[in-house]
C-alpha cells in the first residue's frame, strides 16, 4: 500500500462525516461524538436506519456471492467502502473463489487509518485500498493500486453500496457511473444500493436535512431514477427491488434470511440491484 497512514490531523471531527455514522448505525466503535449526534438525529426521524444499514451490508454479501458463482466474476472495485466491517467484500468473495481481486476506495481518513484491514488477502488473491473520492473517477481509473491489482480487460464488478444517494444531480452521478462502467469490459457488473424516499418522503426529507445541515449534500431518489443507472445492462432479475428482498437464497443462513424477512419495505427504505454489462 503506498498510501500514507492516517493521522488524527488529518481528520475532521468537527462535522459528522457519512461513513463513521454508519458505523454507528452498524454498532461499530469507530466514531466521534459529532457523528454520534448527527446519527442520533437520524435515527429520531427515521427508526429504521439501524435496519437499512444492516440491510445493505447483507445485500453486499449476497451479491458478491452470486456474482462469484453464478457470473464468473473475480475481480471488484468497491468505491464508498466504508471503515473495515467484517466480513468485508473480499472475504466474502475469496469465501467462493480464493483467487478473487478487490480494489477498494473511499475519501474518509479514518477508513484509510483501518484501510490494512482490507489487505488481508488469500496467498491467492490481492486487495488494495485507495484513498480517493468517487467524484474524481479518473483517478481512481489511474491509480497505481488499481493497475497492480486488476486486470481491466477481464470483467469487473463495480460495488456502489450506499454511495450514490452522496452524490447529487448537479455532481453527474450518471456520468460518473458511465465513465467508470465505460473502462470495464463485456461481462462486467454493476451493484448498487440506494436510499429512498419511496416509501415515506416526509421522513425522508428530514434525513436529508439533517444530513445538509451536518456539511453532506444527500440526495435520495426514487426506484425508476436509481433504475437510470442501470441503463445499457441487463438487469439480474429480479431487477430493482428493496434491498432485503433480492436472491436471499445466497444468505449464509436461515437466520439470516429470516431477519431479512422480518422487515417491512419502508423500514428498509433501500433500492438494490445488479446489472450485467452486455
């Protein structure tokens, strides 16, 4: 990794930043008491956040899985990853194929601080985290972390899980995802979730304020505008559903796919689903 280590300077704990409050809304530990806040705030307005997130985490894994299996799949780039919550992408890939390659990257220091989690390889496989931010795709494409880790004449899956909902119309989310598919050849696959106000828009519109008040523009979109970035790929069925609701037969367990089903759609709140490049 040729990433310089984080240090407490260069994190800004004077705002609440979106990855270590979702940490707080996994129960994790890595926080500070401003995202505490914030995330609190969230969860007051919307008592199902702590589920959503769970959820999208759990879509992660199913996902990976069947594209591992079922697609051939063996090398992701996973932008947005968050700080290192076990089991992480490439774990669950190299779960099904040892050899599996991922890139991850994400924008917050204190992901990068934890970022040697990530590199915890099979003696198969590889994995590198880069240190970089979804609205510069270019430099992600460019990184000599990416270049030494995957192969991009061969597929490659692009992992976007609760990224895009941060990234508003006026940053061209579409173009962004279009630029980055654009590098990746026939076979390739695109996963996302998203945020929606589908189910219950009041609620939603004070998420997203408490989100713009804390320095993060938010903008969460209905089913047939997450739909759009799928536009050019073949939709595994059953296309865009809530995000608890896709393939739990690729659940680790019965538990698992119980707890699934104990939830509501607007307790979830989540779009999900996965494209394959024609």
């Amino acid at each position: 990794m040729t990433n310089p280590p984080a240090t407490t300077r260069d994190i800004d704990t004077s705002k609440p930043h979106s990855a270590r409050m979702y940490d707080y809304y996994l129960g994790g530990k890595d926080h500070f008491d401003v995202d505490k806040q914030a995330a609190e705030q969230v969860a007051k307005a919307y008592p199902g956040i702590f589920v959503c997130a769970e959820q999208n985490r759990a879509f992660m894994h199913r996902a990976t899985r069947l594209l591992a299996r079922e697609h051939g799949i063996r090398q992701w780039l996973d932008i947005g990853t968050g700080i290192p919550t076990e089991p992480n992408l490439h774990q669950v890939a190299q779960s099904v194929v040892p050899e599996a390659r991922v890139v991850y990257a994400d924008n917050d220091p204190l992901v990068l601080k934890y970022a040697e989690t990530l590199m915890r390889s099979t003696r198969e496989g590889r994995t590198a985290y880069i240190h970089a931010d979804v609205n510069a795709p270019e430099a992600i494409l460019d990184s000599p972390e990416l270049a030494q880790v995957l192969d991009l004449k061969q597929p490659v899956a692009l992992s976007l899980n609760a990224l895009l909902h941060f990234v508003t119309d006026a940053q061209e989310p579409y173009a962004i995802v279009d630029r980055l598919l654009d590098s990746f050849p026939s076979g390739s696959a695109l996963a996302v979730t998203h945020c929606t106000p589908d189910f219950d828009p009041a609620t939603w519109q004070k998420v997203t304020d408490i989100y713009t008040r804390g320095g993060t523009p938010v903008q969460f979109r209905s089913k047939d505008d997450v739909a759009r970035f799928f536009d050019g790929l073949d939709l595994i069925e059953p296309g865009i559903t809530v995000g608890h609701r896709w393939h739990l037969e690729y659940a680790t367990d019965d538990n698992a796919r119980a707890d699934a089903e104990s939830h509501t759609d607007a307790e979830v709140s989540l779009w999900a689903g996965v494209g394959i490049k024609p």
